[in-house]
C-alpha cells in the first residue's frame, strides 16, 4: 500500500511496478484457501495498482488485469458478508472498466461500469458513508456521460447531471473542496457534450460557471496541473462561443 501510495504521487512507474510484484508476493501466503478475506483484500489492492499503472499506460492489458483481480476479491468480498468492502470493489470495478470503455469504439465496458457503480450505491448509501456516496455518484456521473457522448439523444447526460448534482450534495465547496471543485468541472465537461448535441448556447453559460468556480478552488489550493485542465476547457469553451 506504501508503495502505491508512493507511486500515484510520482510521475514514474517503478513504485507502482514495484507495489504490483510486493501484492503478487503477498497472494502467494496470503492464498484463498487459507485467509479468504486477506486474499480478497490483496487481489483489490493488486487491482488499484494495476489500473493505476493501466491509466498512465497507452493500451488495455494492464486495466484487463485490473478488472479481473477486482472480480477475485469479490469472490470473497461478498456482499453478504462485507457490504462496504463489496461496495468499495464494485466501485473500484467500475473505474476500471469505465477507463477501458473510454479506449474501446463500443460501449459494452461504459454498460459494466454503469451497473457497477449502481451495484456499489446499493450498501455505499449516503447515509452510511456520505463521501464514498458522493464519490460513486461522481464516478457514475462521469460513465453515463462518457456513454452519453456516443449515442445520439441526450438522455444519459440527463441522468449523469442528476448524478453529479446529488454528488455536490456532500462534496461541498466548504467540507471537501477540491472534491467539489473536481465535479465543478465534470459538469462543466457535461454541459459542453450539451452543446455539442443541441447547439443551445445556454449550455456554454452554464459550462463557463462550473468551471469558473472550479478554477478559483484550484488557485486556492496551488493545484497545478488540475488549473491547466480548467483553463483549457474555458478556452475550449470561448473557441465554441466563438463558432469555431
């Protein structure tokens, strides 16, 4: 875990590489037979770290791999027996398999990661654990409007508004602001794919307030690289202004 943590702070991959080989080690102690909710724990860690690998890489057999670890643990992590660990995994699953759907032509994996998340909502309630709500509600907001972007309605870009909306609902600006500034701009990111579809120009002037406050969150903070990704989708959004 040290050495994921490690590796996601760092713009290499040797901790991350290094965190895959120390988890493959464990799962040869820490086997099924013998302690089956340990073996669980391990193959969900292997998997965070081989999609963080799998994200930083151009092709899919890293995030392949994520997927499949994710869906050993949950042979163990039942949702019978261990509902927020469930949960936590189904999350896990539907990131990876939403980054895979965002690399794939089809929507088959963009599908799975809807259901997935909508699997981890069912025990991650607001009520029990309000951030990891807010989180997979984010997470579901960003698949159905990946998903929304290749079809030609605009349906699940409405469901993926209300889905961002209930996350803001815990992911305050004053509680949690980087998080709230992080679905500022994923709405803004929404309300574009708005205008792409319909051409109503309403949609940029939504776009420019979600990023705008999303922006001045990450000046606040000295967010570097999260500044960068607002400033170029508000320039994106006074080039469409523009008609270009």
């Amino acid at each position: 875990a040290a050495l994921w943590t490690l590796g996601q702070r760092e713009s290499g991959t040797a901790q991350l590489e290094e965190a895959v080989r120390a988890y493959r080690r464990a799962l040869k102690e820490w086997t099924r037979d013998r302690v089956p909710l340990d073996w669980a724990m391990t193959q969900n860690n292997l998997g965070t770290a081989l999609r963080t690998l799998g994200e930083r890489e151009s092709g899919t057999a890293r995030l392949e791999k994520a997927v499949g670890a994710y869906r050993l643990a949950l042979k163990e992590w039942t949702r019978d027996r261990v509902p927020l660990d469930w949960a936590m995994t189904q999350n896990n699953l539907g990131a990876a398999l939403w980054t895979l759907g965002q690399r794939e032509s089809g929507t088959a994996q963009l599908e799975e990661a809807v259901r997935a998340y909508r699997r981890a909502l069912e025990e991650r309630t607001r009520d029990r654990v309000p951030l990891g709500w807010a989180t997979t509600q984010n997470n579901l907001g960003t698949a159905l409007r990946t998903l929304g972007a290749r079809e030609s309605g605009t349906a699940r870009l409405e469901v993926a508004v209300r889905a961002f909306r209930r996350a803001l609902e815990e992911r305050t600006r004053d509680r949690v602001p980087y998080q709230w500034a992080y679905t500022q701009e994923n709405l803004a990111i929404l309300f574009v794919t708005f205008f792409e579809k319909t051409q109503d120009r309403a949609h940029l002037d939504t776009a420019d307030g979600h990023v705008a406050g999303a922006l001045e969150v990450y000046r606040e903070m000295g967010a570097d690289y999260d500044i960068g990704t607002a400033e170029a989708l508000q320039a994106r959004i006074a080039r469409l202004r523009a008609g270009e």
